[in-house]
C-alpha cells in the first residue's frame, strides 16, 4: 500500500463485497454527501437532472446575500464570484458537462475549481496553497463517493437503534468512523454500516491506527492492500479477516 496519507486512491473495487446498506433501505444521507439515495449514483446530479436549480430558482438567495452589509460577507463574495467567472469563462463545454456531473452542488464547485482555470503565475507566487487546496476537495470528494457517501447523525441513530447523544458517544470512544463538515455536523461514511449495524471489527480496527486524522482513516479503508489480497482493506474487514486488517492499518504511520 503506498503510504502517501492523502494521495492513496486506488480504484480497483473488483472483489465482491459483503452485504451493505440494502439498496432499499432508505440512506438518510447528509446534504452535499457525495452519494445518492439508495446507493445509485444517477448521472448527471443536480446539473443535468430534475433537481438542477435554475438561475431564477437561487437568485433570490444571491439577490439577498449581494445586498448584505456586512463588510466580510461582500469581501467573500466578491472574491469568489470573480474566480468562478474566471473559471467559466476559460472552461471547454466539455468540461463544464463534467462539473455538471457531479451529485451536488458543493461538488459542482469542487470540480469547476480543479480544473486550475485562472490561476495564473502570480496566484501560484502569492498564494502557493492555492492547487494543494483544490487538490485535497477534489481527493475528499473521491473518497466520499468510494465511501457510498455518508449519513447524518440522525440516521445512523436510527439505523442502529440508539439516541444520536449515544452516536456521539461511539465517536469519542472511537467505535465509528466520523468526519466534520463546514458547519462542524458529523457525517458517516457509509462503508462502515451495514444492515445489522456496523460492520465487525471496526472498533478494534480503528484503535489500531497510528495516525489521529478521520480522512487518512478513511483513505487506508478504501484503499486496496496486498496483504488482503489485493482488496479493499474495508472488505476484507467485512468478510471477517480482522487479523490481516489490522496488520495493514499498524503498519500505517507506523
């Protein structure tokens, strides 16, 4: 497994899996997760599909937050609509179909972003953190969809049968994978559930880490491993080989 926390995206996901969340139970995912209802992603997403917003469907909202006074807000927005124009109006139509792919529009963003239109030589001298940044929304965003996207607190609960304060308490005792949002809400990256509960083993699994960070968690999970085959590492945690899983994980950050 390479041990590059962040840049370990391996795409082979050709083993046969466990059972997960049924298809026909319903996923509760959160608001800009980056999987769909059911566990199908439909193409297209909120760009091409019935969801799509129109420009006269969010204008009330743009009309309201340009007419803000306050000073920080109109600085942020300012900032931010001349980079999406930038980054418009040097797009291909080919690749604006595929910002159109994405499920969401948070993701929409994300990969409007990546593309690096407008970010010239002076934005690279003047803020150097600029491509690591887009790069690391872009790689969080693969993950989420390699994940199966994540539930909100509330479905979690409800999957597992407990109060959402007995969901939080998993968390801080490290019994369940959990990533924050912008707004600091919990989000559960789905892979680590299935129609019983969660899957077994992931308690231990996750003490075993050498690294604190919920995304790197992440990363080594979905990421495949000679030392299981050649699978994902969460698979193999699903069909029982917590052994091998937990030799893989050790060795991370170690």
């Amino acid at each position: 497994m390479k041990r590059d926390t962040m840049k370990t995206v391996a795409r082979n996901e050709k083993s046969a899996r466990p059972k997960r969340l049924s298809k026909s139970m319903p996923q509760g995912r959160s608001k800009g997760s980056a999987g769909t209802k059911g566990g199908s992603r439909k193409r297209g997403g909120q760009g091409a599909g019935e969801t799509h917003q129109t420009l006269n469907d969010v204008s009330p909202a743009v009309a309201t937050l340009l007419r803000t006074n306050d000073p920080v807000k109109r600085a942020v927005i300012t900032r931010y609509l001349r980079v999406m124009a930038n980054a418009l109006n040097g797009a291909t139509d080919v690749s604006l179909q595929h910002v159109l792919e994405a499920p969401t529009d948070a993701g929409s963003a994300a990969q409007l972003l990546s593309l690096g239109i407008g970010f010239t030589e002076a934005v690279s001298v003047l803020d150097p953190t600029v491509p690591a940044i887009i790069r690391g929304v872009a790689m969080k965003r693969d993950l989420l969809e390699r994940a199966g996207g994540v539930l909100g607190t509330s479905r979690v609960a409800e999957l597992l049968g407990i109060s959402s304060q007995a969901v939080v308490k998993r968390v801080r005792n490290g019994a369940l994978l959990a990533l924050e949002d912008a707004s600091g809400h919990l989000q559960f990256p789905a892979m680590q559930f299935t129609d019983a509960g969660t899957v077994g083993g992931l308690k231990e699994v996750l003490a075993a880490f050498n690294v604190e960070s919920p995304w790197t968690r992440l990363a080594v999970l979905l990421d495949t491993d000679e030392a299981v085959g050649g699978r994902r590492v969460i698979d193999a945690l699903c069909a029982g080989e917590l052994g091998s899983v937990l030799d893989v994980v050790r060795s991370f950050g170690a």
